[in-house]
C-alpha cells in the first residue's frame, strides 16, 4: 500500500496544475479532487463515485489508474472486514452497538494502521 493522496498531490503539483484546472480539465469538482488527494473517501458518494474519479484523476495526471483503484478497494475491503468483527463482537458483548467504530466514520484514517508502505515499485 501507498498513500494515495499524497502520490496524487505530488503528481498534480509537478505538473504545476490547480485544483481548478484539474476540475475544468476531468469534470470533477474540485471539492471531490480535494478530498481523494486528502484520503478523505467519505467526502464522496460512495465506493463506486471514489473508484471513478480516482481513476479519472490518475489518468489525466498520467498515473497508473489501475494500482490506485486497485488500493482504494483493498482500503474498502478492510474497512467492511473491521465493520464485521465490529458488529460480530457488540453482538456477543453487552448488545448491539448503534455506533459503528470511530475508524470507519472516517474511512480516510484508516491508512494509519498499516504498518510499512510496501516495498513494491513506486507509483510515480
């Protein structure tokens, strides 16, 4: 895994383009660009909307699409996996919680529990 975000800001930044410009350019607003460069995946409609304009974004920034999308839906795999045990342990304990955990009403934190980027190839 990588930071995506960071990889997408870095990669606009060299290009000296704006967020605006990259708005006018992709059809997507600048809000949206914003939140996929700041991993906050909740900003968006939902996991297909954040696989769409992620592989927009990385496309017209000249990235390979494919590996990004390919990490937002491990991110969203683990997320519903966290969600499960969640939701399987509030069953067994006091009750059901109505709540789910703090991790995944932010969706973008959840990069902080990895505990090494991996070895492989960079993305830029």
């Amino acid at each position: 895994m990588f930071e995506i975000g960071s990889s997408l800001r870095a990669a606009r930044m060299r290009q000296r383009l704006e967020l605006s410009e990259a708005e006018h350019d992709t059809r997507i607003r600048a809000k949206y660009l914003g939140a996929l460069e700041e991993e906050r995946f909740d900003v968006l409609s939902g996991p297909a909307y954040t696989k769409g304009f992620l592989r927009t974004y990385a496309d017209y920034l000249g990235l390979d699409a494919q590996r990004f999308v390919d990490d937002v839906e491990t991110l969203q795999e683990f997320a519903t996996l966290v969600l499960i045990v969640h939701m399987s342990k509030s069953k067994q304990g006091t009750g059901r919680s109505r709540h789910p955990p703090h991790a995944l009403q932010h969706p973008h934190e959840l990069r902080v529990l990895q505990a090494e980027p991996d070895a492989h190839e960079p993305y830029l």
